[in-house]
C-alpha cells in the first residue's frame, strides 16, 4: 500500500499531519506539496492536509488523530 500525504511548505497544519501519520506507518507514504502542480492547487487547498489511497481513490481529509489514521489504513486495506 502507497499513500500519498498532500500538503504543502509552511503549513503548521501539515506538518502535524505528518507526525501523526509517520506514527502510524514507518514507509510507503509520499508527501507531494501541492504547490507542485494546478490541479493539486486547486483540489486541496482549502482542505490540506489530505491523506490520500491512490489505488482506492479514498481520502482522509483534516482533521485527524492517529486513531482515524489507523482506522483509514485499516479501511482502505479492505476495500
């Protein structure tokens, strides 16, 4: 399983995001600044941070604890 973290630089947000995500998945987690590409811009700004299934196209939008996180893991590992 690949997730993919959006977020983007300076965001206090996103770098709490990834700690709490880091906690709960030691590799397999690609953090991609959405200032990279349009799309992404306009997809998430408003929402980062964004935990991200591309093989699902699930997503866990913020807020989130290292529980919700587990529990999107767990889910989207299933489907």
């Amino acid at each position: 399983m690949r997730l993919i973290l959006f977020g983007t630089s300076g965001c206090h947000l996103c770098e709490e995001a990834e700690v709490i995500v880091n906690a709960c998945v030691s590799e397999g987690v690609d953090y991609v600044d959405i200032a990279e590409q349009e799309q992404w811009q306009e997809q998430y700004a408003v929402r980062i941070p964004v935990l991200y299934d591309p093989e699902t196209k699930q997503e866990l939008g913020w807020p989130f604890d290292q529980m919700k996180v587990e529990d999107f893991i767990r889910r989207v590992a299933y489907i």
